[in-house]
C-alpha cells in the first residue's frame, strides 16, 4: 500500500487503477492527482456546488464533530476535516460509496471514519455532534420528516448543513397557522408547501421518492426544530437545533422515552 500513497508515476498509475476498480464515483474527489469522477454530468460535483456556500459554514472547526449523513465518497466529510473538526464520522446505507470514502481516506491520510448505518438508526450512535451535513439525502428516502425528526431528537446539537433537490415555486407565502374545514385555503397556490411524490422514477432514479418545492423544504425544516439561520445556496440551508415540544403524535422511533411511558401506562 505504500506505493499508493507516493507521488511517483507507479503510485499515481495503482491510484488510478484502484479509482476505476471502485467505480462509479458520484462525489468527483482528487486523490494522488487523479480525478475520481472526471466526466460527472454536473461538473467538478460536489466541489464546484459547494463553493457557493463555502462560507455559510465556520472555517474554524477546531475542537467540533461533525456528522455527515449520507456521506457518499466523503467529499463533505474530509472538507470538515481541513477545518480543524476533532471527529469526523460519516455514515451511509450503500457500501459501494463507503469502499470509496475508506479508500480516498486512506491515500489522503485523513483521520476520518466511516460506518454503514442508515439515517433511521442514527440513535444507535447514542452522540450528538457540532455540526451535522444532511445533503442530497431527503429526496431519496420514504418517510423524509421522519428522518428530520429522529435528526434532531437523536444526533444534532447545533448547527445542520442541509441540501435538498427542490422542483415547483421558488416563492414563498405566508401561510395561516389555521384554516376552517369549509373556509377556501391556498392549497392550490403553486408556493404552498407541497411535496410531490414519485412513484415510480425521477432522472431515471428508483430511489428519488419526493421532490419538495422551497416552501415545503422551510417548512419542514422549522417543523422539524431547525431554525434557518442562512440561505446561501438556492438549495442549501444552515440550520441551528432550537428545543421544539415533543409532538402530542411522535412515533416511538424517535422519542424512545414516549415508549416506554406509553408501555407504564398500558399496564396500568
């Protein structure tokens, strides 16, 4: 393995071998001065996506953790590494995409790690983290405000970094905090918050279930206990963890202490 990590023609020659025996690479990562994903269809993905909110998130993370949900290859992982974060985990459900985050962490030499869990079990981690990076996931998954809700219960303690795909209105408007069953509501309003499903694929993909419009994505988020604190990106939100009150219908996966009360009473 020694050679992998050098600078000469045979180490970057094993790289690249190694690169295309892993492949195909989504996150386009530089490593041993090879590209991963040289040709992706969205460019220099996810780099050239997230200079545009660089910024939004501290450049110092001295002493911080971090959690990167759906972590891929690592791009976003080994980022909050060079920004001085103390732990860096990143979690995925696809070991294809962990083979390569274990590997490009392996050549970068950088003190990351990566487990196979999915975003529903992340209360096994029993932790809560500085910062958590929630991109490119939400879209993807069945029971999205599910995965929110067991977000902030179970891992968040600050800051979230959040990306979604969003399709619809751009526009936002201000939406009631109540309507009367017989009373006309702005359902119709291309702007009211709506999450439209797919049953079968969107951009030839089975695992894209929900597109939201920008008006759903706030409202969730704010449902969820996350306060918008930026909108750097057209997609991306930062997201302070603000105390919410436990929701009078939360399910047990999310609030275990709701279980085992409701286990005391039954028995009573």
């Amino acid at each position: 393995m020694a050679s992998v990590l050098t600078g000469t023609l045979s180490g970057e020659k094993s790289i690249e071998r190694q690169i295309a025996a892993l492949g195909p690479w989504f996150h386009n990562i530089c490593l041993g001065g090879v590209q991963t994903a040289p040709e992706h269809f969205l460019g220099d993905y996810p780099r050239a996506k997230f200079e545009s909110f660089r910024d939004a998130i501290p450049l110092d993370l001295t002493g911080k953790t971090v959690l990167d949900i759906g972590c891929n290859a690592g791009f976003y992982s080994f980022e909050m590494k060079r920004r001085g974060a103390a732990r860096v985990l990143g979690i995925d459900a696809d070991e294809h995409y962990l083979r390569q985050a274990r590997f490009a962490a392996e050549v970068k030499c950088a003190d990351v790690e990566f487990r196979c869990l999915p975003v529903w079990d992340v209360a096994e981690l029993q932790e809560k983290f500085d910062l958590v990076i929630f991109m490119g996931v939400l879209y993807h998954l069945r029971h999205p405000l599910l995965a929110l809700d067991l977000i902030h219960e179970h891992v968040a303690k600050d800051l979230m970094v959040f990306q979604s795909m969003q399709r619809g209105s751009r526009e936002l408007i201000d939406v009631k905090p109540d309507y009367d069953f017989n009373a006309a509501a702005p359902f119709d309003d291309p702007a009211y918050p709506k999450l439209h499903f797919i049953e079968h694929r969107y951009s030839h993909d089975e695992t894209n279930w929900w597109v939201p419009n920008r008006g759903c994505v706030e409202a969730m988020l704010r449902s969820a206990g996350f306060r918008i604190e930026a909108h750097p990106e057209e997609e991306v939100y930062l997201c302070r963890w603000q105390q919410i009150q436990t929701p009078p219908d939360g399910p047990h996966c999310v609030y275990p202490a709701k279980a085992r009360n409701y286990e005391r009473d039954r028995r009573k």
